[in-house]
C-alpha cells in the first residue's frame, strides 16, 4: 500500500452510508482496511450491483458468521492487530454481537473504537431510527437549506451522512490513532451525524447570533436570497451558478454581463433585490450557457456552469486535475486531498460481499490451513 495513510490497519463492521465511506477515505490514502459482512445480508440501503457501490472500493470484503463463537474470535484476532476498528450499528449492537468497546480494548489496549451513529450513543433519540434529513431537521441546518416560500432542500445526504459523518469519524479516528501512539491508550470515538452536522452550521449560528442572518429561507445572502448569488438559467436552458459575493469580484461581473451598475441602485439593500434578480433574469437569458461560459472564462466574476453527473467528469479544469478516474468502467471521484509526496496508489474497485475473505485473512497472518478450515466449518465466506 502506499500513501500518507500507509501501515494503518483497519477492521470495519460492514454497514451503509457513512462508516464505509470514512473506511473508504482511509483506504483511499493507504490504509490496510478490512470490510467484514455478515453472512446474510442485512436489507439496508439501496440496492445496487456491488461494482457501483462505489463506498466500498479499495479494500477486501470478508464474510463472517458473527453468530458463531469461532466468528466472533476470528474477529477479535483481527482486532487485536488493528489500529482501528469502524462501526455504524445502533447503540447496543456491538455488545451483543460480544464486540463491544470493553471487550476489544481488553485484547487491543491501544485500539480506537470509531463508532458511527445517527444521534450519538447517549441522549433520548440514541436508538431511533434516523436519516441524513432527520438529523438535519434537528439542527436548523434543514430549516436554512431552501428558497423562499417554499418548503425546506434536502440537499441530497451530503450535510449529515457525509460531511457531518464519514468525514468527522475519519478525522476523528486518525486523531485518536495519533493519541494512542504517543500514549499508548486508546479510546472511543462517539461520532454523531447530529453533531457533525450541528459543528458544520458553526459559521451560520455565529452570523445568526450576530443578528446577521434571518430565520425566512431565501432571504440571506447563501440561501438565494441575494440576487448575486443564485443559479440562472441561459437562453437555452442551461444554468449559471452565480456567486460574486464581495464587492470587486460583483463590479468585474456586472461589467462582464453588461451591467450598468450604478443603473441598479444598491444590490446590498434587500429592498432592491427583487429588482436587481429581475435584471439579472433578463440579461443571462440573453445568451447560451457555452457563451456564457466563454465570456466568464479566466476572470474573477465567480460564474460557473452548472454540470450535471454526465458532464462534470469532461469539464476541462477537472480533467486537467485528474479529479475523476475510472475503475473497471466506472467513473468515480479519485482519492482527495492530494499529497506531494505520499501519493496514493489508484484504488481498486468494489468487491463482491465476501469475495475477498481468503485474501484478506491471508494478508492479516491467517494460515491457509486455518482459512480452510474456517471455510469448512462456515465460519468466513459462503455470502
């Protein structure tokens, strides 16, 4: 393996959404992860042949019968080489499974435990049920996301699952990896997308106790609010995301479109928005998104297009960084951040559930005597 992450080793409790995609971004600078499936499959997520499941890249899936004796040992050998272990069930599974916080850090005293969870492992809510829009809900983040007269965006399960789970329990776990290394104790991590999502709104809930930012959706300068920054549509329906917030980049904007500046009045004063959107209006649809683009290209007016799923991979800027690859004929973002020196090695593509268990075992230390063995007796494999 290469990259920053190299020598890290990680057991991950196969589960949807975050957990795997912060195993995912460990694996994608390095670390030696292990994803291990249960035996049946559990029904959650949405369904999808296993290539495209694209959180699940870069590491071996193993099989294992957790409801075995053998199983859960088999597990605890793996603990008990591993950095860190990852795991996204409802509080109370882990214990029962005998794979609890105490039992592993009694075989591995400098394991981090990183769990994974929607409303944290303590608190009225722990053992509900809970999705990226519900622990948006609870935040205000949800309540801010959305144009004006009009009901709440989900802004697909970016903010929560992702940014306010998988990222914080990556960061999270090589924090406290660093701690056990100089300490030689390691700990729990409780991560929780409530949390995570709450510590993300950090920069609106200070201009809001500023008395700078209004509870009405659409009324605020990032929630479309602000004329100068919105998406507009072309005259051939294509869109413009529009984002020139400070004043010098909205004066090399307005001179770009056409503007007269001093015609609009104030564009600060939100008396004037409607006036100053319905201005804008008429002049983007005045031309298509490619000369618009062409118009905008170099300058400091922070106009973009904006890409769907199909055209984002070919946009020159993102092909000149190499920001999306393509494994085994699928397009999929690359590793970020990037590293002068630790450069990760290009990730491999999802494995099947389970496919990857006499492999996995075998780079953990298992003998092929023993994976026979387990195989045999339905301990590992057999998805």
């Amino acid at each position: 393996m290469s990259g920053p992450l190299a020598g890290l080793r990680v057991v991950e409790m196969a589960g949807i959404g975050p957990a795997p995609m912060a195993a995912m971004l460990l694996a994608d600078l390095g670390a030696t992860v292990i994803r291990i499936e249960r035996q049946a499959p559990s029904g959650l997520g949405v369904p999808r042949p296993p290539k495209y499941n694209l959180l699940n890249r870069n590491r071996h899936s193993a099989s294992f019968d957790l409801k075995s004796k053998e199983g859960i040992e088999a597990t605890l050998e793996l603990i008990e080489q591993a950095d860190a272990l990852i795991e996204g069930f409802r509080p109370g599974t882990m214990e029962r499974l005998g794979l609890g916080p105490d039992v592993c850090l009694a075989r591995n005293p400098k394991l981090v435990y990183g769990r994974m969870t929607g409303w944290g492992q303590e608190g009225p809510l722990a053992k509900v049920a809970g999705h990226d829009m519900n622990y948006l809900g609870l935040t205000g983040a949800l309540a801010a996301i959305g144009r004006k007269d009009q009901l709440p965006s989900p802004p697909l399960n970016l903010v929560a699952d992702y940014g306010g789970g998988a990222l914080y329990l990556a960061f999270g776990l090589v924090s406290a990896v660093l701690s056990a290394r100089q300490t030689g104790e390691g700990q729990v991590v409780d991560t929780a997308m409530v949390d995570g999502a709450a510590s993300l709104m950090l920069s609106a809930y200070g201009l809001h106790e500023a008395g700078l930012y209004s509870d009405r959706r659409g009324d605020n300068i990032l929630d479309s609010g602000a004329p100068w920054y919105d998406v507009y549509e072309c005259a051939d329906g294509g869109l413009l995301a529009i984002a020139p917030i400070e004043q010098k980049f909205r004066d090399e904007f307005y001179q770009i479109v056409g503007i007269d500046r001093a015609s609009l009045g104030n564009d600060d004063d939100k008396a004037n928005w409607p006036a100053v959107r319905e201005v804008l209006t008429a002049k983007i649809r005045e031309k298509t998104r490619a000369e618009w683009e062409k118009a905008f290209e170099g300058s400091d007016a922070c106009v973009s297009p904006v890409l769907n799923m199909a055209e984002a991979p070919t946009h020159p800027h993102l092909v000149a960084r190499g920001t999306f690859i393509d494994i085994d004929g699928v397009t999929q973002p690359g590793p970020a951040p990037r590293f002068s020196k630790t450069v990760p090695a290009k990730p491999t593509g999802p494995e099947l559930p389970g496919a990857g268990t006499e492999a996995a075992l075998a780079e953990w230390g298992f003998s092929a005597e023993r994976i026979a063995d387990m195989k045999a007796r339905g301990v590992v494999g057999n998805r």
